[in-house]
C-alpha cells in the first residue's frame, strides 16, 4: 500500500472508535475501501450486522476536530501511532497473518536490521530458570540482538531487566494501551523499556488491561521476533499461545530442557519433543543466526585459569544450576571450612553468586 500521509488521521480514528474491535475493522475496510472513504460514506448499510450500540458510537466518533485534537494531545505525551501504511510500521508485523491495524509506541521500535528473539516463560519459576532467563537476555543483549517480550512477572521482565542491564535494547508488548504500566509494580522497567528500546500496544491509551486482550497482544510479540525462547512453561500456559502463534507465522522456536516430572518443564520438554530447538548454550542461537557477531570468549575457562587449585576445585563444580552447600562439599571432598572459605572469596571476587541461602551458581 502507498503511503498517504493525510490518510493517517483516519486510520488513527478508525482504530479508536468504542466498541468496534478487529474484526469490525476488517468488515468496515472491506466494505468502504480506506479509513477515509469509511469517514466520508453516508451509505447506511455499510454498518449492516453491527449492533445499535455500535452504530451509535461509529457516528458519534465522526468529528474530525475532536480527532485531531486528541491525535495530538498523545503525540505530546510521546506517545506516536503508525497505521499499517506507516513507513514506521514494522515490516515483520505486515508479513503475519492478521497484523493490526496500526500500533501505539513509546520510545522506539525494533531496527529492521537487528536480530531479534522473544523470550517468554512462566510467572513464577524454579530459581534456575530465572537464572537462565537472566543469562540469555544478557549473553543475547551482548550480542546485539534485541529481546521482547511482555513485560509480564518472573522469566519476561527478569530477561528484559537482563538485557538493559548491559545496554542492549528490548522491547514490551502490552495488553493494555502503552500509557499504563501493568503490572504495577514493573514500572522501573517499564521507564526503562521507553528510555532502551519500547513498549508498544495494538490497544489505544487508556485501554485497561483484560484477560481477554493479553492472547491477541501474544502475536505481536511472536510477529516481532524472528526466534522465540522458551524458558519454563507449564504444559497448558500462555506462553504457549505465544508459540502457536509463532509457529503459525513460521518463527525459530527454542526451548530450554527441564527436569522430568517438574511441572514448569513439561511445556519446554513437550516443545523439544515436537521438534524445538533445544537450547542450552548461546552458541545454540548462534548455530541457527550466523550474522549475529559475538566473541565468544569462555568465561568459565578464562575464571579458572585464575584461581587457586581448590578453588578451581569448588568453582568446577558449580554451573548455571543453584546447588547446594552440602552438595558442593560432597563433590568436592574438601572440608567444611575450607569449602565455606571458598565459596566467601568466590562470590566476593563475584566469580559465583547465592541465589537463595546456601545455594550457588556461577555468575558468569
């Protein structure tokens, strides 16, 4: 489609009108031609199906002046709309199935010629799958590749946090309009989303979040990224909405393995079984994205080559996975003052961290 700049007030106001959703859109567009020709038309039976309610609010939204004055009162506020004739729109979005019609952005979008992976998974996970999510946003961010998700608790915002946390970029898709931070207590975030990449909504602002908007919001996420990591699911979770929609839309799906039985696993490990990407390492990304330029120094090698024969002993032991004290001692046969010495200079020289009481991984 050509872009026509002065169309663009239309498409703003076609996307706001109450109570008209979707597919109402889609029936309107079909019918009228574009947003403008839908504004202009005094053919009644161009509403033929939709509810008196409905009509009601479509004549009721006609008034251009009032359009343009909260147009821009939003713009003010740094909040930009792109319809899907936009130069703006994301091109990854035009190539799915039932792209929105236009989406509301604070900050930035995504860079055309960027990597990107989503990385989704459970609100409540094991501690080593937050490790993990906090290991792939970093190692990922380093690497250039932006990281979306939903800004949701637990494995999306720990990966997001991750990723800015080292400067990279990483963007959230909302299920409420972008001037509402949800949930509350993201909105460190959420501010930091804005200042390092963006969130961005289908919904107009002032859209409260609802159960109901959160499994449509999941397409965008897949539809922006290129890849979608998994990392800790239930078998019947919405992460996994995420990933029929990426699959849908022919995405690279990951998923990291779990322990059997564990039921925040079950849905990584039904994934593999399908035919997953299993992922355990971030060469495993760069195998499948061999653009993504990433020195791939070993850390772990490189840390132990600087440390003392015991300590080389301890730290060998310990890996992304929390163990536990009684663990370390017994792998390692060392004494119990000796082991709790070690595990002091470690995680003093930052080299290993506790995760909860008496439970270490390494950190990097």
């Amino acid at each position: 489609m050509e872009y026509n700049k002065q169309e663009e007030i239309y498409w703003y106001w076609i996307h706001n009108i109450e109570g008209i959703g979707y597919k109402g859109i889609e029936k309107l567009l079909l019918r009228a031609g574009t947003p403008k020709e839908l504004f202009d038309t005094k053919d009644t039976h161009i509403l033929e199906g939709f509810t008196k309610i409905q009509k009601e609010k479509f004549y009721n939204s006609r008034n251009l002046e009032k359009i343009i004055e909260e147009y821009g009162f939003w713009k003010q506020r740094g909040i930009d709309f792109y319809s899907i004739e936009h130069p703006n729109y994301p091109k990854r979005l035009k190539e799915i199935s039932q792209p929105p019609f236009g989406i509301y952005v604070r900050g930035n979008l995504p860079s055309e010629d960027k990597k990107t992976i989503a990385i989704i998974g459970t609100r409540y996970g094991t501690a080593y799958g937050q490790e993990m999510a906090r290991y792939f946003g970093r190692e990922l961010a380093k690497c250039g590749v932006s990281v979306i998700s939903g800004m949701a608790r637990g494995i999306d915002s720990i990966a997001q946090n991750a990723a800015i946390h080292e400067v990279g970029r990483s963007f959230g898709v909302l299920g409420c309009g972008v001037d509402i931070c949800y949930p509350k207590e993201s909105f460190s975030l959420y501010e930091s989303l804005i200042t390092y990449g963006g969130v961005l909504s289908e919904y107009p602002p002032k859209t409260k979040p609802r159960a109901g908007l959160f499994p449509r919001r999941n397409r965008i996420i897949s539809g922006l990224s290129d890849g979608i990591l998994v990392i800790e699911a239930k078998k019947q979770s919405g992460t996994l909405i995420t990933v029929d929609w990426g699959l849908e839309q022919g995405k690279d799906i990951f998923a990291i393995p779990g322990r059997a039985f564990e039921p925040f696993s079950e849905g990584c490990n039904h994934l593999i079984q399908m035919g997953a990407k299993m992922v355990v390492k971030l060469e495993d990304f760069l195998e499948e994205y061999p653009c993504i330029s990433k020195d791939l120094s070993k850390n772990c090698e490189n840390n132990q080559k600087m440390l003392a024969k015991n300590q080389r002993v301890v730290y060998s032991c310990l890996s992304l996975e929390p163990k536990y004290i009684d663990s370390i001692i017994h792998e390692t046969k060392l004494s119990v003052q000796e082991v709790l010495s070690i595990l002091f200079e470690l995680e003093l020289s930052g080299k290993i961290r506790q995760v909860v009481s008496n439970y270490y991984i390494i950190s990097k």
